[in-house]
C-alpha cells in the first residue's frame, strides 16, 4: 500500500540551527501539507502546496518557515533558525483530490 | 470562534456501548467533513469522510452531517477497548487558486472501559 514516509524520525538541535525536514508524498498525490502537533495539543494547520507553489500558510508559518519541493518526489519544510517553542512532532501528507488525507508517521523535533 | 470546535473530554463509555463524538464548525464554505484517529505518539489515521447531509454508515462507525447546524457526529457502536484513542474531526476548505486546507479540531479522548 502506498504511503507517505518521512525522514528522520526525530532530530535533536539546538536552538538556532537549520533543521530540514524530509518528506516523500504518495506518488500520484497533488496536494501536499505540513502539518505539526506539540504535544497533547491539536494538529495545526502549517502550510499547503500545489501545483507548485504554497496555496495557503498558517500564522504559524512565519519567514523561519519555508517548503520546497525539489524534485518529482521529495517535499521539504525548513526551519531556519528554530526556537524552543519549535518543539513538536511534524506530520507531512498528501491527497490526490478532496478525499482522503494521508499522513506520514511524523518527524519529532526537539529544540534544545 | 475556533474553526473546529470538539469536546476534549475524556468521554469515557463502557464496551459494548455506543459512542457519541461531535463536532461543530464555524465556516459556512466548508464542504467536506472527516473523522481521524489518534493513538498517542502516531499519526492520524482516518475513519470515513462525508459530503452529504445525512447519514454515512461503515462497520461499527457512522458519521452524521447536518450543514444548515454546521455539526457533525461520529457514532461508534459495540465500542471495544481498541477503540481508544482520540477522534479527530477535520473540516475541508477549497482555497482559491485550487488547493484545499484540512483543518483539525483539538480532538476528544476516548476511554472505552471494560
């Protein structure tokens, strides 16, 4: 069954570093999001991408934030310089239409 | 007025019950409506979806919509132990420009008991 894979699982930095979070979409997929969830608290909209370009970002996805997607497979979020408050889990997904949302496992990110 | 408003619970039931999960939404344009699980430290996993008013049945879970009192309800049936977790109720938006936004309400806990 196709899926959405994530990499890396977790990541530890300190604060103030770069930190790249790497994401694979489900092939045929159109529509891409982050989205991250600090723990025991909602999962917050970030930002959408398609047909290229980011179609809406959240208050959250500050000039820190930015999504590329680099080639035919890979979707990418970058924090530049990440803060504490940065700390929570990131979940890539994918859609092919207005269905089904399909999510990654997540990246954990923790900010030291 | 939060976008996606949902109890946090815990709502807590005992196995074999039916439970009751629901959810209100604040913008009008929203045209589709979804209903995720949670287990703590994975990622959401969805249940079902509904366009339509009315009633959506699929095994144990059926999902209600009513536009004109902009909620939605998931009903669980013979709820088993397993069936803890948190729901999540997502609301689809279609932007301008074609692309489309979920968003996600803080979710209820569930705790089916023995």
């Amino acid at each position: 069954e196709p899926e959405v894979t994530q990499t890396p699982s977790h990541q530890v930095t300190q604060m103030g570093q770069e930190v790249i979070l790497h994401c694979v979409p489900i092939s045929n997929h159109l529509y891409f999001y982050w989205y991250r969830q600090i723990l025991g608290q909602k999962v917050e909209f970030l930002v959408s991408f398609y047909n290229n370009e980011i179609s809406e970002k959240s208050e959250i996805f500050d000039d820190q934030f930015s999504v590329e997607r680099p080639d035919g497979s890979n979707f990418t979020l970058k924090i530049r310089s990440t803060k504490l408050e940065d700390s929570a889990m990131y979940f890539c997904a994918s859609r092919a239409g207005q269905s089904e949302l399909f999510f990654g496992e997540g990246s954990r990110l923790t900010v030291l | 007025q939060k976008e996606v408003e949902q109890n946090s619970g815990p709502l807590s039931v005992p196995e074999g019950a039916i439970a009751s999960l629901n959810c209100t939404y604040s913008d009008r344009g929203s045209q589709s409506f979804f209903w995720y699980r949670q287990y703590s430290g994975k990622s959401p996993e969805l249940i079902m979806f509904i366009y339509s008013n009315g009633d959506k049945e699929d095994g144990r879970f059926t999902a209600q919509l009513n536009k004109a009192s902009q909620y939605v309800s998931l009903l669980i049936r013979d709820s088993q132990p397993s069936d803890s977790a948190t729901y999540l109720c997502a609301v689809n938006l279609i932007l301008t420009g074609g692309g489309n936004k979920l968003t996600f309400g803080t979710g209820t806990q569930l705790k089916v008991e023995l």
